[in-house]
C-alpha cells in the first residue's frame, strides 16, 4: 500500500508513539493482538484452524491429505532418489476481495501469488518441519499429497505472521488416515478414524514474526497504518528449536547491519513465546473440541 494515503501529521504521530514505546493502541513496541483462535471448523478436511487478530486480520486454513502420484523434477539422480521417496505439499493463499481494497483488482493475483510463493518455499524446504519421507506410500509411485488453502477473510496487518499460525494450528489438527499395501500394490485407506494420526514433524513447522522498520526502531505486530508508515519489514521464520528457518525482506527501504541483527534475534526470542502460547491454546481446544458444535466461533 503506498505512503501517500498516510497523511504528515499521522506519520509523525506514529514515529513518535514508537520512540516512546507507546503505540496508538496502548501497546509496547514488541507488544502482539489477543489471538482468537479455533480448530476443527471444516467436516470435509482432514484439519482446519481459524485464527483471528483482535480487531485485525482474519485466517481460515484447510488442510486436506489425498493420495498421488510421486513427481520427480530433473535428471540429478541423487534428487530423483530423495524425492522418490517423500509426500508433496501444495500450498495456495487467497486473499478474499471483501478483506481490503487491495485485495480486489489485478493486483490481488500478484498478492496470492507471492503470500503463496512463500508458504510454499518455507514449508517444502529442508527446515519446512513436516516429515515427507513418512508421507510415502509406495516409493517412487505413491505418497500422500497434503495440500494447504489459507483464505484471508479480513485484514488489519500483519497478515503473514497470522497465516503461518494458523497453518501450524491446522497442521495440528489434521490427522492422515492408515494405509495397507495389498499384495498387489493395491493401496486400502482405513476407516477407523481412532487410527488416523497426525503428520510426523509438524511441531517443528516453523511460524513468522514481522518485524516492521519505523523510524529508527522496529514493532511487530504492525496495524494497517504502522504499516503505512513501515520503510523496511523482516519476516523471520522460527521454529519450536529456536531455530530460523527462513528470512524475508518486503519493502525498499534499507535496514542497517546493526539493526538486522538486533531484529534477527527479537524474532527468534519473541517466536519461542508465540509457539509456546499458540501450544497452550491448540491443547486447550483439543481438550473442548469433542463438545464444540462446527461453526466460526459459534461460542463467541
């Protein structure tokens, strides 16, 4: 969105609240949103998730498992070998129309494009999280394909830090039935859903921290006008080791090597107390979901 719908006078209020680490909400510099968060809401998935912002960005994800083919991409051998052997991910985020403005137009393919670009490098790389190898069925013929559908239903900032949330939260929640292999390569699916069970790996799938350059300090968390006033944002992908799985620079603004450090490390400490928290949540709703009625929020 570009600066100018932000006026000189609302800059300069936002400069100044973040120097003084008192933002127009009353929050603190490194300060997130009340999270509200939900599990289980799609019958037809095989795990779903929504996460809201308080007054902000809205989330829902879907996650469904099928069984497909195996897809070997080039000539290396060594590759072929490796992906021989593993399930697929397919990612696709969609920003709904009715969110914001910016989502509606052209420039809303370019929007979905590059959000799904995104979840789709972090997730099918090497710290990704997921176990793919245990996503094979038949080796070299095949495995289990889990595709991702993340719909932005509103937006209030800071959208791809709620989207890997809610991925993660979804990915908990999605559970991949048993398979038999016949004598015959003859692949039989159990109905027992008492048999079905969770991905290997996906509490080490990785969420983002946005870090937004304002002035001369960083917030996270940023609201559609801290993003206004944002030169510079860092997306840091961190996952429940501590470890950082992926970096992302949005916006043309530069950010100074001492900065980027300081900001490197704020989204790995600020990320272990987010999965912690998001931990506690996805426990609590497993523990209530049995008694939940499907629906958005229908106890709200």
């Amino acid at each position: 969105m570009p600066s100018s719908l932000i006026s000189p006078s609302e800059l300069d209020y936002i400069i100044r609240g973040v120097d003084d680490n008192l933002r127009a909400d009353g929050r603190g510099r490194l300060d997130y949103r009340e999270v509200i968060l939900e599990t289980g809401l799609i019958s037809q998935a095989n795990g779903s998730a929504r996460c809201r912002l308080s007054k902000g960005t809205d989330v829902l994800v879907g996650v469904k498992v099928e069984i497909g083919s195996i897809e070997i991409d080039g000539t290396d051998e060594e590759v072929a070998a490796i992906e021989a052997k593993r399930g697929r991910i397919v990612c696709n985020v969609e920003c709904s129309p009715i969110a914001s403005q910016q989502f509606a137009g052209r420039g809303a393919d370019d929007i979905n494009n590059e959000l799904t670009q995104l979840v789709d490098r972090v997730l099918n790389g090497p710290q990704g999280g997921l176990n793919l190898e245990k996503l094979c069925i038949i080796p070299g013929e095949e495995c289990w394909i889990v595709y991702i559908d993340a719909l932005v239903l509103d937006y209030g900032g800071n959208i791809l830090d709620i989207i890997f949330t809610t991925i993660r939260a979804a990915l908990h929640n999605t559970r991949v039935p048993k398979t038999v292999i016949e004598e015959d390569k003859e692949v039989e699916i159990s109905d027992d859903v008492e048999e079905w069970e969770r991905i290997e790996g996906w509490e080490l799938v990785p969420i983002s921290v946005t870090l937004n350059k304002i002035g001369t300090r960083h917030i996270v968390d940023a609201t559609v006008l801290e993003e206004l006033a944002t030169k510079a944002k860092l997306s840091v992908m961190v996952n429940k080791n501590s470890k950082i799985c992926g970096i992302q620079k949005i916006g043309g603004g530069s950010i100074e090597h001492s900065l980027l450090n300081e900001m490197l490390q704020t989204g790995r400490s600020l990320g272990q107390n987010l999965i912690h928290n998001l931990d506690k949540m996805l426990q609590k709703e497993e523990e209530i979901n049995a008694k939940r009625k499907i629906g958005f929020f229908a106890s709200a």
